[in-house]
C-alpha cells in the first residue's frame, strides 16, 4: 500500500474545508428563510380548512417572507389552528386588525399564509395573541361547479351540432332559406313586386308633378288657387250688393217713417191716428235711419180699410174746418 502524499492530503483538506463551509451556508440559508437565527414571536389563527398548508411554509407580510409556520393542530371537526412565527422587526406593522388568508406561491407552488395589514388599529399584535383569519377559497366545490358548467356546455354543443345537421337538411326557416331554393324564389318574387310597385310610386309623383289630376292641379298648378280667388270675389260683390239692399230697405223704412210721422202731424189725420190709438192701445212706431223697431201688437203695412178711412176722417175734418171757417165770417 503506498502513502499517501503530501499533495493528496492538501487535496482532500481542501475537499473537506469546501464540503463543511457549503453546509453552514446551507444550514445559514434554511436558518434565515425559517427565521432560527433571528428573533420571532407568535401569533395564531383558525381556519375551517388549511388547503394542504404544511409546517415550514412560509409567512408573508406585505409580500416579503417574514416567518414561517410552526405548527398545525385540528382543533375539532370545523377548525384547524395555525401557529405561526414571525419576525420581531415586523411586529411593529402587524397590528390587531391584520388579517391572514391560505394562498398558493404561485400557480403550482407551496401553500403559504399572507398577512394583511389592517386599516384602523394602531395597536400591534402581541407575542401569542390572535390574529383574524380568512377561509381559503375551497377549490374543490370550484372544480365542481366548473365540471357542471363543461356538462352543460357539451349539452349545448350536442343541442348546437343536432341544430346545424337540421339545418344542413333543410329544415325551418334558415334551412329553407340556405338550402332550399322555394323561399329564395319567393322572396325574388316578393322584391320583384317592391319594385314594380316603386316604380308605379315614382310614375304617380312624375304625374303629380306634371300637374296632372286632383293631387297635381292642387299642389303643382294655379287654377284651383284662381278658382277660389273668383268665389271670393263673387262672394265679397255679393255681400257688397246685400249690403247695399240692406241700406235701401233702412232708407225706405226710414222714409216710411218719416212719412207716417208727417202724416200724423197733419191735421186732416190727426183725428184718425187718435181714434186708432185709443181703440188698439198704446202702440208706437220708432223708425231710425239705420233700423225699424216695430210694437209687439201693431204692423206697420195699411190696409185699403185703413186707407179709405184716412180718407174719410180727412174730408170730414177739411169739410168741419170750412164750416168753422165760414161761421167766423158770419
């Protein structure tokens, strides 16, 4: 067996001395990221459900590492308390009203806990006190709602793909329409009499526009315009010649008027306007230039008796004032 050189021991201290400082930086590392070589305290929290969270996982406040979990104790059959042991230099941020969910590092990593900071205690929290706690979203009811949701959307998608070979066959209304050419034909018929129609449209309004008919002689020409223009000029020459008669029919009533007051002024009818007055009563006539108002009881027209005896009361009272006259020069 040979000895074992000088150059072979150095190597093999070498070895060694490399090996035992990569484990105390090891060792420093895990004792640094599981907070065993600075100083901690401990608070816990209760959860109905703790998702897979396992001792050792880490702490998180504010997004950065500061502990880790300690212990895990099933308290009953609805709560699991979580101790869990975070830095000193954090204690100051945490306070009374922080809270700590259950989440993932990531989408497929480690479970860890999140400490939120509270809004309104300005008290932090103490070494073995409790901190308020949010249940972890329970994803295996998730999974099943997804998993109901993926069974009706086959069901649609089955309904879907049965609609579409219906369709495909020519059946309803947007098979006809797609795959059948009866409904094509009919709705090239349907747009054909549109168009007929339209084009019988724009013939009646080049007509009206032409001042052909009624609708074209109303709206386009003068003529019923001139037509109405004359009617009321006739209808004003008429109301012109009404008024006129109306004014002579005033004038010959007033001169009727005039002539009946004339006549009972005169002394050969005096008499008689007396007599006829005492036997009919108390009736006037009123005549104005412009108007005739007549007695409720009495006309205004005179008979050929009333004539004949205005006659008579006129000579008998001519022949009675000769007489007086004649007895005077006696």
């Amino acid at each position: 067996m040979q000895a074992t050189t000088t150059s072979q021991k150095i190597r093999i201290g070498i070895f060694t001395l490399a090996g035992l400082l990569l484990f105390g930086v090891g060792i420093f590392f895990i004792g640094s990221s599981k907070s065993l070589f600075t100083k901690t305290f401990n608070v816990y929290g209760t959860f109905n459900n703790v998702g897979g969270l396992q001792v050792g996982n880490n702490v998180r406040f504010a997004g950065i590492t500061a502990g880790a979990i300690e212990k895990i104790t099933v308290i009953n059959d609805t709560t699991v308390r979580v101790d869990m042991r975070i830095q000193t230099k954090y204690q100051q941020y945490i306070k009374t009203d922080a809270t700590a969910t259950i989440g993932s590092d990531g989408l497929m990593g480690d479970k860890l806990v999140t400490i939120a900071p509270g809004a309104q205690s300005r008290t932090p929290l103490k070494d073995g006190q409790r901190i308020g706690t949010v249940n972890p979203t329970d994803y295996d009811k998730v999974i099943a709602k997804f998993t109901a949701v993926a069974d009706n959307a086959n069901v649609i998608t089955a309904t879907l793909a049965d609609i579409a070979t219906e369709i495909r066959s020519g059946k309803g209304t947007i098979g006809r329409l797609m795959y059948n050419d009866e409904l094509a034909v009919q709705i090239e018929g349907t747009m054909a009499n549109a168009n007929r129609m339209s084009a019988s449209f724009a013939d009646l309004g080049s007509q009206v526009r032409s001042g052909k008919g009624s609708i074209g002689q109303l709206i386009y020409t003068n003529k019923l315009s001139n037509s109405l223009d004359s009617a009321a000029i006739s209808a004003n020459r008429a109301m012109t010649s009404a008024d006129d008669a109306v004014k002579n029919i005033n004038q010959a009533a007033f001169n009727f008027s005039e002539n009946m007051k004339a006549l009972q002024g005169n002394v050969l009818f005096r008499s008689y306007f007396r007599q006829k007055q005492a036997s009919e009563g108390a009736n006037a006539i009123v005549l104005d230039k412009d108007a005739v108002i007549e007695s409720t009881t009495n006309q205004s027209d005179l008979t050929e008796a009333e004539l004949s005896e205005m006659r008579k009361a006129a000579e008998a009272e001519l022949e009675k004032k000769k007489n007086t006259q004649r007895t005077k020069k006696r």
